[in-house]
C-alpha cells in the first residue's frame, strides 16, 4: 500500500497549430492507491471525494473493479498489483479531470502498462492502454474528440513516469508532421495530510471549476481569432476495414469505430457539453 499524496503542481498547455496560445495555471492532484483510498475528517469529506462515477465503468462498482475488468479485456493481469491513480478529487460537489493516469503494477510490483483516462467537456470519456518504456514515454493514435478545433487524427507522445518526489507528465499530439499542442504537468510532492490539504484548499480553491472554466476561455478566444471548428460528426474517423489488424476499440455515438494502431487500446462513452483541446 502507497500512502496518499498531494502534488502542488503546474499545468501548463500550448497550442501551436495555425495559432500560437497557451496558458498555465497552479493546481493540486492527488496520487492514491486505489485499494487504500484516503479516508478524510468529517468536516474536510466534501473536499475530496474518489467515485467510481467519475471514471468509466458501472457507477455501482469500485474504480479499481472496473479498470481490471477493462484491462482483462486488453489481455492485461495484474494478479493481485497495485494501481495508483493520479487525478482530482470531486470537490465541493464538482470534478472535472482533463486526463487521470493509473499506474499498473503486477505483483511482484513490476510496472504491467499505463491508462490514460481523457475526458472531454463534452461529457465523453476515452480510454489509452500505455506501454511506456524505460524513460516513461509512449506513442498512440488520437482516437478521440476533444477539441472542436483538431480533428480525430494524429499521435499523441505521452510521458508518464512514475511519480515520485517529482511529477512530470507530457502530453504532445503530432499532426501531419508538426507539433500542434504540448501539454505538461509538472509538481512537487507532499505528504496528504489535513494540514497540506487545507492549505491546497486555501491556495487553490474551486481548483477544478477553474480548471474547466479556463478550459472553455481558451476555446472562446481560439473561436473569437476565426479558428475554424470541426463539428463531432465530421471529427470522427472511418471504421477501420475488416482486412486491418485491430489493436483498439472504441464505443461512441453516434457510431463505434475502429483503429489499426498495434500500440493503444481504447473505450470511449458519449460525449454531452463544450470543449478545447486539454490532453
């Protein structure tokens, strides 16, 4: 069991295609290890809420029970390992997690694969099962609709080691050669005690309200510079022929779709709200 943490972190996100934006902003996540979720006073309870609602699978079952159900489906066993998650908290009633990481760890505490849960502010959830290499860095397709403002194309670069007394995490999406976003989290450690979360609570507060809310500014002012928009229906990719290897799945409406890419499997959930590109 991994005792919980708290990174005081930085989240920063540029956008390089057609036009040149980017923002930064402070946040705080959490690390945790989800057999031993954290267990908060009464008074500080609201604060920080891990729910199984908030991830893909049944709303009825515990995160942990619906990510190992998803990886036995990918061929993936943990046999009894740790997963750590790093994601925000449902806060004050809200959260909202642009990407949630799980490490999976076999039994012998041997690093098994990587997920990368995306979630867009359309409500549309996506899965990516990583397997990253010795320095934490993978490739997979993009295979999901973030943004109204890239299409469902290109290859995401991930780098996502471990966290330790440090986080860093890189998300770089690659189309037709150029570099059109990087997005990076990096942060400090600290021990997930009442007296840090409150002062995270009273440095960062409504942290992830802001993060969603800066989200959307960002699309606005994209909007308001002419970027063109590509709606969902056009964003989504062809289903992939049935002569192809399949690697990925994906269920999403308004229809399922396929990928070739032997390096990633996906599952996605509809999508229901407004989004700019985040991961």
């Amino acid at each position: 069991m991994i005792a919980p943490a708290l990174y005081d972190a930085e989240v920063s996100h540029l956008r390089t295609q057609r036009i040149r934006r980017g923002f930064s902003h402070r946040i705080y996540l959490w690390l945790v290890d989800l057999d031993e979720l954290p267990r908060l006073p009464r008074w500080l309870a609201s604060t920080a809420r891990f729910e199984s609602r908030d991830h893909l699978g049944d709303p009825e079952r515990s995160i942990k029970a619906n990510l190992l159900d998803w990886l036995s489906a990918q061929g993936v066993r943990l046999d009894g390992g740790r997963v750590l998650m790093l994601a925000n908290a449902r806060s004050l009633g809200y959260v909202f997690n642009p990407i949630s990481l799980f490490w999976c760890h076999r039994a012998d505490g041997s690093l098994a694969c990587v997920v990368a849960e995306v979630h867009n502010t359309y409500g549309g959830r996506h899965r990516y099962l990583l397997r990253p290499d010795s320095d934490g860095a993978a490739l997979v397709e993009k295979d999901f609709y973030v943004s109204p403002f890239l299409t469902v194309d290109g290859q995401y670069r991930m780098r996502v080691p471990v966290p330790g007394q440090r986080l860093a995490v890189s998300v770089t999406l690659h189309q037709d050669g150029q570099t059109a976003l990087t997005a990076t989290v990096t942060g400090t450690r600290r021990p997930a005690t009442t007296v840090e979360l409150v002062r995270m609570l009273l440095r960062k507060p409504f942290v992830t309200y802001r993060t969603s809310a800066l989200i959307r500014l960002h699309g606005i002012a994209l909007w308001l510079r002419r970027l063109p928009v590509i709606p969902r229906q056009r964003a989504a990719r062809p289903a992939t022929s049935p002569a192809e290897p399949l690697a990925a799945s994906t269920s999403s409406t308004p229809a399922a779709r396929t990928s070739s890419t032997p390096t990633i499997c996906a599952s996605s959930t509809p999508a229901a709200h407004s989004s700019e590109e985040t991961r």
